[in-house]
C-alpha cells in the first residue's frame, strides 16, 4: 500500500526584515564596513606630525641607548642588604 501525503504549499513568511537570520547575514558584514570607516577616519583626523629629520639627527648615537642601557644595569644589578 502506497501512503500519500498531505503536501500543503508553504506560507508567506512575511518580509525579509523579519527574520532575525537574514539581520544576521546582512548586519556583520555591514558592521564591519563601518568599523573600518571609523578607523578610516581616526587615522586621518589623529595623524601624528612629522618628526623634523634634522632635530632627530643632532642627538649622537650613544645617547640613544642610554635608558635601555640603564634599565639593563638596573635589573642585573644586585640587592644590597
């Protein structure tokens, strides 16, 4: 015996806003489109000024590496009682 089903056609589900998977698929791509518009324009307008080439250079070599050659000193350094 062949059974036979009851094939009824599907509802409307009503618009695509609706459904909470579709705000899912279109909302984290978009979220990250404006993310990196956002970052977009921080980089822009918080821009740092540029270094004068000729001030940084009047400075010798040695004095560059004064403080890491400090903080080296410093932690190899013992304790005193």
């Amino acid at each position: 015996m062949k059974r036979q089903r009851n094939i009824e056609p599907p509802q409307d589900s009503g618009p695509w806003w609706r459904h909470g998977f579709m705000w899912l698929v279109v909302g984290g791509p978009l979220l990250v489109v404006v993310a990196a518009l956002v970052t977009a324009v921080i980089a822009v307008r918080g821009a740092d000024v540029l270094v004068d080439t000729s001030a940084a250079a009047s400075g010798s070599p040695h004095d560059a590496d004064v403080p890491a050659l400090k903080a080296r000193n410093h932690v190899v350094t013992p304790r005193q009682p």
